[in-house]
C-alpha cells in the first residue's frame, strides 16, 4: 500500500495479457464526469457524459495500450501487462535493446488510434459524412460534414439550421449571440450551451420551410470515438517523456547517434513541452493541464537522471569515452546523496528488477519441466500454451545473445 502505483485492480486477461486499472483513474474520469454533469449551463444527458468520459475513453486508452504490446511481440519481445491509470495507460512490455525494437514498439500504440480513425472514417464516410477534425471542438455536439448535400451536421445538442431542400444556412439564435458579442467588442461566456437551449431550439424552428441537420445517433457516437482516438493521437505525438512522441525522439536519435543523446535529446524536448503546458495551465486556470505538465517536466528529469545511475557492465559508462579513465591521479568525489524523489524512484527500479529476476527464476523452472517433457513424451505431448512459451523464451534469450 505504501507505492502509489499498486493501487490497482485486476478486471480481465487478453491474448495473455493481464488487464489492471489503477484506482485514480476512477477518481480522475469521475471527477470529469461529475465537471460536465453539474454544469448548469450544459443540457448534455448524464448518460452520454458517462458513455463518453469513461466508457469510450477507456475503450480507446485499451486498444492503444494493445497496440504498444503486440508491437512488442512483434519485435520478438513480451507483453506482460497493461495497467489504465490517470494519465492514460503504461504497457509493461519486454524488448530487445536497440533503437528499432522501441520504435517499433511506441509507434504501434498511436498506430492503434491511426486504424480507429480509418475504420470509422470509412464507416462515417459510406453515408456522406466527414468526420470532424477540430481538436478543440466539442465532442458532444459532433459537427459532422456531409458531402451530399453540402450541410454541416450534428448531434442533439447542436443546432445547424437551413433552408428547406437547400444548402442555405438560417441563422440560430447562438449564430446571432455570437454576432451581437462581436459587435459589442465583448467576451463571450465560456460555456458552449446557453441554459434556454432547448427553448430556443424550439424558438428557431418555428419558421416555415426551416430544416434542422440533425446527424443520427449511430453517426454521431462514431463521429465522438474518431474525435477522441484523433485527440488522443495528437496529443501522444508531443516530444515528451512519458508520451509516445518523446519516445519516438528518443528512439530516432538513437538509430542516428547512441542511445545516451537520443535520452538527452528526448528529455530537454520533454522540459520545453512541460513549460509550454505549464504556462497555459496557469492561463486556462486548469488543473488537470498543470497536473499534466508537473508529470511531464518530473518523467523528463528522472530519464536524464537514470542516465547518471546506469554504468557500464565495469562500474563505468563507457558510452562517455574513454578519456575519463586517465584521472586517476584526482582524488575520488564523495558522491551526492538523490533527493526523496530519485531515491523513491530508485526503490522502485530495484523492485521491479527484483520481479524481473523472480520472474527469469519461474520461466527457467517451466523451461526445465518442459524439456524434461519433451524428452520422454515428444514434442507433440505439448499443449498450445505451452508452446507459445516456449517460442517466447526461445525469443528472448536469442536476442539477448
């Protein structure tokens, strides 16, 4: 109970691959939730609030965390686990050491939003709609286009009028609020609904030979799951520890130089895009974007960090040069003892390395009755599970040779 990041709950296993979710991640989707149902200006229906924020926002976060692991294993390496937690979801995976297996590995995740975003673009485009790629718009009212008829669509809690049988739009008693705030030189309210909403959809209606687009329901919730994974794709791109852009950097540096500057490279990238998200937090007065930054700026630094504490297989990091070695004469520095932070993520290294061994210890002990197995009753005598155990840790000791 005492590290935070065991606060997890176990729901299923897939293709081998034990599921968890962390309890914070309960706490962060209600708390957003809970933001956008108690809103006196919103009129979204609770039930299209939990379906969004939590359900499909799981669903999406799953498959890409799928994405990172069969990468993995399509590098010759193991997935082990995946775990959903406040910040998205960390893919516990084994790999080979090298450039190309990481790559590979990260770039499967947002390729798993990549093949979302396709299918239900495909889906949206069979019936003429295009699917929105605002970023910043509002996913519940799902502003689709459609190219048949040249009308921009959207879902019950938006309101796009026009001229019956035509392309003409009418304008809507929003259009026109807006108008008059522009004209007025003033500030529009930050909230996207006004609390009359539905009587003013009424209100506008009411002429003759006025139609509404109204998108249906199916193109509307598919329209929300491509905004999300299209979301949730940009945003991972950005070159910063712990998103898949930053490891994507450190990888590409890595296949170019050594892997010490594709580190380095990745983290100082990581510091700037923390600052960035910082500075705007503080604008937007949002916490869970300060929440994001403080994450970003601390894994940037612990990366920079594990470089000072991973040495050579000598007690020395001969990825520094060799020169070093010639200042024998100086006399030895006292090291610097870590602060509370690096020595919690050091005691957290050493448990997982722990695991790890633990793990190696039980793979060894199957290997051997396996073996013993074979031996006496033949290959054929193994089970499939048994098999794909055997092929994984076939793998893995051949690409550590």
């Amino acid at each position: 109970m005492r590290d935070p990041m065991s606060w997890s709950i176990p729901i299923f296993r897939m293709f081998g691959i034990q599921v968890k979710v962390h309890i914070f991640f309960f706490v962060i989707t209600i708390g957003l939730f809970l933001r956008v149902v108690l809103d006196k200006y919103n009129p979204v229906w609770w039930g299209d609030v939990f379906l969004f924020t939590i359900v499909v926002l799981f669903g999406v976060i799953l498959l890409h965390e799928f994405g990172h692991c069969f990468g993995a294993r399509y590098v010759g390496g193991e997935a082990k686990e995946i775990l959903i937690w406040p910040l998205g979801g960390l893919a516990f995976n084994d790999i080979p050491h090298g450039s190309r297996p990481l790559l590979i590995t990260v770039a499967a995740g947002p390729g798993m939003n990549v093949v979302i975003c396709v299918l239900a673009a495909i889906l949206l485009g069979a019936t003429g709609f295009f699917p929105n790629l605002n970023p910043v718009s509002n996913p519940y009212v799902s502003t689709m286009h459609n190219f048949h008829n040249g009308r921009d669509y959207t879902g019950v809690y938006g309101l796009k009028l026009y001229n019956a049988e035509t392309n003409e739009p009418v304008p809507t008693p929003e259009d026109m609020y807006e108008r008059v705030i522009k004209d007025m030189g003033g500030v529009r309210d930050r909230h996207t609904f006004p609390a009359d909403y539905n009587a003013q959809v009424a209100k506008a209606m009411s002429p003759i030979g006025v139609e509404r687009a109204l998108a249906p329901s199916w193109a509307v919730w598919l329209n929300r799951i491509f905004w999300l994974s299209w979301v949730l794709l940009l945003f991972n791109l950005l070159p910063a520890y712990p998103l898949d852009g930053g490891q994507l950097l450190q990888a590409i540096i890595w296949g170019r130089s050594d892997y010490r500057r594709g580190v380095v490279v990745a983290s100082y990238s990581g510091f700037v895009v923390s600052v960035l998200f910082l500075l705007a937090a503080i604008v937007w007065n949002e916490t869970l974007l300060m929440g994001l930054a403080l994450f970003m700026l601390y894994s940037a630094s612990m990366k920079l960090y594990s470089l000072e504490t991973e040495d050579g297989p000598f007690g020395y990091d001969f990825s520094a040069g060799y020169t070093s070695l010639e200042k024998d004469d100086e006399p030895p520095k006292r090291p610097k003892r870590p602060g509370a932070i690096a020595r919690w993520w050091l005691a957290r290294k050493a448990r997982k390395l722990q695991r790890e061994i633990e793990e190696r210890v039980r793979d060894e002990e199957r290997m051997d009755q396996l073996l013993a197995k074979i031996a006496q009753s033949g290959k054929d005598s193994l089970t499939d599970d048994e098999r794909r155990f055997l092929q994984r840790v076939s793998a893995r000791y051949r690409n550590r040779s």
